[in-house]
C-alpha cells in the first residue's frame, strides 16, 4: 500500500507543478528585451532604459510582475502611461491597487495593441508593478 500513497503523492506534485506560476528575472531591460518577452506579451513596452531586476511571472491568467528604475526615468515613463480611470470588477485586483497606493504607488494603464497594462510606480521607491489585464 505504501507506493500506492507515494504514486499518488507524485501525481498531486505534478499537478500542483503545472499549474503553478513560473518566474524569470532579469537582470536589465537589454537581456528582457534579448529574450524576446516584450515581444511575446509578458513585459509592458515601456519601461525606461534604467529598468532593471525585472521579475516576470506567467501563470493561466496574465503575466505579472515588478521591474526597478532610475528616479530620473519616472517623469519620461509616466508620461507615456495614462491614469487609471477604472478598475475591472475584481476583489482581489481591486484589493491589490489599495494596497499598492497606501505604500505610495501611483496607479497607471497602458494600451498596446490588444494588450492593457496596469502599472503601479512609486517614483521615490524606484519600482513599478505590472499586471497584463487584456
């Protein structure tokens, strides 16, 4: 009886694996943008020349993740970013905005072709949070 728990041990962990989020880190926006994910719809195409430490991560629904930035890029990035005018109808993206903008996170959106960006930037902190909404 005890390979037939462990068989099904194996089976829960591969199931577990698959539909787990995977993460990538990179350490400049030059080696994102070498790997390809700007152009496969994982990374917002406007983070500034500075950007670095970027952390993506796929899972089902969208990709999501953070990336660091020089202060001085926070006025040039923003301005290609509009405001965030509203919000899809989800408690625990709603949740994450609050949260975000009670640390001092400024929330912005992005269209690019069909893709809609949410980003979250604090320019003192020198990070932006981003999540693939369409």
């Amino acid at each position: 009886m005890g390979w037939v728990r462990w068989a099904q041990a194996v089976v829960v962990a591969g199931l577990l694996a698959a539909c787990s989020s995977k993460v990538t880190d990179y350490a400049t926006l030059a080696e994102a943008q070498a790997a390809g994910v700007v152009a496969q719809g994982l990374l917002p195409d406007a983070l500034p020349p500075s950007a670095a430490l970027i952390r993506i991560e796929r899972d089902e629904t969208s990709p999501s993740g953070y990336f660091h930035f020089s202060s001085a890029d926070f006025a040039p990035m923003v301005a290609r970013l509009s405001p965030l005018t509203n919000l899809p109808a989800d408690p625990q993206l709603q949740s994450w905005v609050q949260r975000k903008d009670l640390a001092g996170y400024s929330a912005f959106t992005l269209r690019q072709g069909a893709a809609n960006w949410l980003l979250l930037c604090a320019q003192n902190k020198g990070r932006c949070y981003f999540r693939r909404l369409s």
